[in-house]
C-alpha cells in the first residue's frame, strides 16, 4: 500500500503561490489581448474586402490546426531572438514569461475571434441597418451598436474559454517555467513526493475551474433573463 | 534553412531524420485512433446516463464531466503516468512492462476519458435535442425504455452530432501533442529530438507544422464526407 506524505506542501507553499501568479499571469494578459485581437479578426472576416477576410479565415484556421504545445514551442524559438535584436537585450534576460504572453494571445485570439464572430452576426441585420441610416460609417455602427451587443452575448463564452485557457496555461511546462503546475512538479520531483503534488496540484485546478464554472452559469442565466 | 537535413542518417544510422519524424506521426496517428475509440464508447455510454430517469447515474455521469472538465490535461497526464501505477493494485507490474507501452497505454487512458467527457456532453446535447413526443411515442408503443434508446433516440441523436464530433476528432489528434510530455515519442516530441540532435530548429518545426497541417485536412475531408451521409434531411442540423 502506498504511503502518503503531504508534509512537503505547507513549506512550499509561497513558491507554490508564485507560481500561480505567474499561470495567472498569463491568462490575464491572453484573455485580454486574445479577447481584443480576436474581436478585430472577427470584423476583419466579416469585412466585404477579399483580401482581409482571406487574411484573418488564414490566420484563424491555421492557428486552430496545429496544437498548442507546438505553437508555444515556436514561440519559445522564435520571441527570444526577436526581442533581443529589437531592443537589444543581454543573452541573459529570461523572456520565456513574454515568450509565453504572446503565444498565449496569439493562438487565442484564433479562438475569440470564432466566438466574437457568432456574436456579431447574433445581433440582428437591423441593428447596423439602422446605424447606418442614422449617418454612421460602417466602422462607427460596428463599434458603437453592434460589437456592444455581440459582447454582452457572448460574455459567458468568453468567460469558459477563459477557463480553458486557464488550463491551458500548465503547458509552459514545455519550457520549464514554473507556472503553478510547473512549481507543484518541482517541489514533488525534488521531494520525490510526486504523487502527492501531482494529486495536490489537480485537486486545487479542481476547485479553482469548477467554482468559475459555477460562476459562469449563474452568469448566463442572468445575461439570458 | 536546410531541408537536406531531413534525409541524413540519424546517429544510430538505421533511418534518416525525416525516418523520426515518420515514426512519430506513427505514434501519434495510432495513440489518435485509440484514445478516440474509447471515448467515443465510454462518452455514449455516459451521455445516455446524463439522460436516464434514474437521477443516482445522471449524477455519477455530471459528476464525472465536472472532473475531467475542470483538471487541465496535462495534469490529468502526469497523473496517469506517475500517479496511477503507484496506487493501483498491480502498479508494480506496469512499472516492468518496456517504456513507450507505459507511455503509450498512460497517454490513452488519458485522452480517451478526457475526449469522453465531451463526447459525454455532445451525446447529452444530441439526445436532449429531440422532440419529447419521440421517447413518449417509444415508450406508448410499448417499448422499454432501453429498446426505447436503441431504436428511436440514439439513431437519430447519432446523426444529429456528427458535426460536433467532427471538431472533438480534431482536438483528440491536437491534444495528443501534449503526450509528448511523458516522453512518448510522437510527432512533436520526434521533432524536438531532431533539434537536440542537429539544432536545425526551424527546419524541424516546420516540417512538424506541415505534417499536423495535413493530417488536420485529411480528417476534415473524412469527417465532411461522413457528415453529408449522416446528414438528416429537413432537421435542423442538416442546414448548410
């Protein structure tokens, strides 16, 4: 029978918290750029210009092709080297944290801008009709009358992928950051107690997502009534 | 840029690079198929008890989506692979059996219950869909309520989620890429090695890209053709 030993925890738990900080971090920065990004790409499809629309349906579906962990690895590759020549940092400066922030955005922005795209074209055709007729540009009436209720539809979606990005944020593992997961690893593969970090570490992304989950539902009932 | 590289004999000379990264999308088409197979039987099976009168088996289903739902993959991952074998009974004896088997029968379990908690909820969502008035009809007729499933629900539910399923074989095939970090040599992983081995990073990763890029079409040209033959006429979910 396995015996467990949870004692490693209490004493990690500061490093445990940065970790989370970090994981945290990086969901806050992706939803937000992912959110903004997402949302110009939607309009970008949506727009009668040929080249535009081919452009972001390109963007949307390649980055929804091709796995995460291979994407965060492309980024872990290619952000570094750029940054550096651009503002010229030392070889030792880790950017692997902003190497992350923008994969994250990035690849997230392809996903946002399909939910941002069901949302604009969930408010009806007489809503920019209307903008329109009143001497708004097509610009205008996209910002100020459709996009607000095409945000406020699709909050609760945008709120689940954010908890599935949430989630998604454990695979910085790839470059050994030490997100919350990466951190709870460390201290079980230090401690050879990695079954009970390992186990420690799902049960707190349990409680965290099932609670915002919790949150979201209640949220759209709301929205919806 | 030097693609030649990919047609250069690997260190232990038996293949050439490109052999690698062939073995890996192997591995992963393989792993693909499998964990896909057991969701696909254990999701039905959960979201028809998402839908049953008994509410002891809704709530076993529900609770079994909320786990898997709410614990990231790669969690759940490491726990197979370090956690499992340590507490099962027998764990001792998967710990003997050669390396890429554990990793491959780990990386399975895992995908496969993960994908089941969705394929669950398409289920749920398929069967929920229907009228009331078809398992009413079922059951007036004097069916049971499992004969009920068998013939008049489950058929149409079953054609009524095929779009969904077409974007949750594309995440089963995605996700499979966070194998890699176990140590099991698919596609991704085999493309890291190459860059261990040569340092042609780009080359590498490219030619990973691609590969994922074409077998992503190939199962969307599949799972179309499956969709038009699925497709219900005059139903809601035919519309496109």
């Amino acid at each position: 029978m396995y015996e467990f030993d949870w004692s490693s925890i209490p004493g990690s738990l500061p490093f445990l918290w940065q970790g989370m900080m970090i994981s945290l971090g990086i969901t806050i920065v992706a939803v937000a750029a992912g959110i903004a990004w997402g949302t110009v790409l939607a309009v970008m499809r949506l727009s009668p210009s040929r080249p535009i629309s081919l452009f972001a349906t390109l963007y949307v579906s390649l980055f929804r092709s091709v796995p995460l962990v291979m994407v965060l690895l492309w980024f872990f590759l290619i952000v570094p080297s750029l940054l550096r020549d651009v503002l010229r940092l030392s070889h030792a400066t880790d950017l692997r944290l902003a190497s992350a922030m923008v994969g994250f955005s990035l690849f997230e922005a392809a996903y946002y801008s399909e939910i941002m795209r069901a949302g604009i074209q969930s408010v009806s055709k007489g809503q920019s009709s209307a903008a329109l007729a009143l001497g708004m540009t097509p610009l205008q009436a996209m910002w100020h009358v459709v996009l607000p209720q095409a945000f406020r539809n699709m909050v609760p979606l945008l709120l689940t992928q954010a908890i599935i990005l949430f989630q998604d944020t454990s695979l910085v593992y790839v470059s050994a950051l030490a997100d919350f997961f990466g951190a709870a690893y460390k201290v079980g593969d230090r401690d050879g107690r990695l079954v009970e970090m390992l186990l420690f570490a799902g049960a707190v992304y349990f409680v965290l997502c099932s609670a915002a989950s919790w949150g979201v539902r209640v949220l759209r009932r709301r929205v919806l009534a | 840029m030097d693609f030649g590289i990919f047609f250069s004999p690997v260190p232990t000379g038996e293949t050439t690079y490109l052999g690698w990264l062939l073995q890996g999308l192997r591995t992963t088409i393989a792993l693909s198929l499998a964990s896909w197979v057991l969701a696909l039987a254990l999701g039905t099976l959960l979201g028809i008890l998402r839908t049953v009168p008994n509410p002891g088996l809704r709530a076993f289903a529900g609770s079994y989506v909320e786990l898997f739902r709410n614990v990231p993959l790669l969690v759940q991952l490491f726990v197979w692979y370090f956690v499992v074998p340590e507490l099962a009974p027998g764990g001792h004896r998967f710990k003997q059996i050669d390396p890429f088997t554990q990793q491959f029968l780990a990386s399975a379990a895992c995908l496969g219950l993960f994908t089941a908690a969705r394929v669950c909820e398409q289920v749920r969502a398929g069967i929920e869909s229907l009228p009331r008035g078809q398992k009413n009809a079922g059951l007036a007729l004097g069916l049971t309520l499992p004969q009920t499933y068998r013939y008049v629900l489950l058929p149409m539910a079953a054609r009524l989620i095929v779009p969904p399923l077409t974007s949750e074989t594309l995440n089963v095939f995605k996700n499979s890429a966070v194998c890699s970090t176990i140590g099991l040599l698919e596609l991704t992983a085999q493309g890291r090695q190459l860059v261990d081995y040569t340092a042609h990073a780009y080359e590498s990763f490219l030619a990973v890209t691609a590969l994922y890029l074409l077998v992503n079409a190939t199962i969307q040209l599949l799972m179309r053709a499956v969709e038009s033959r699925a497709r219900v006429p005059g139903y809601l979910g035919s519309r496109k």
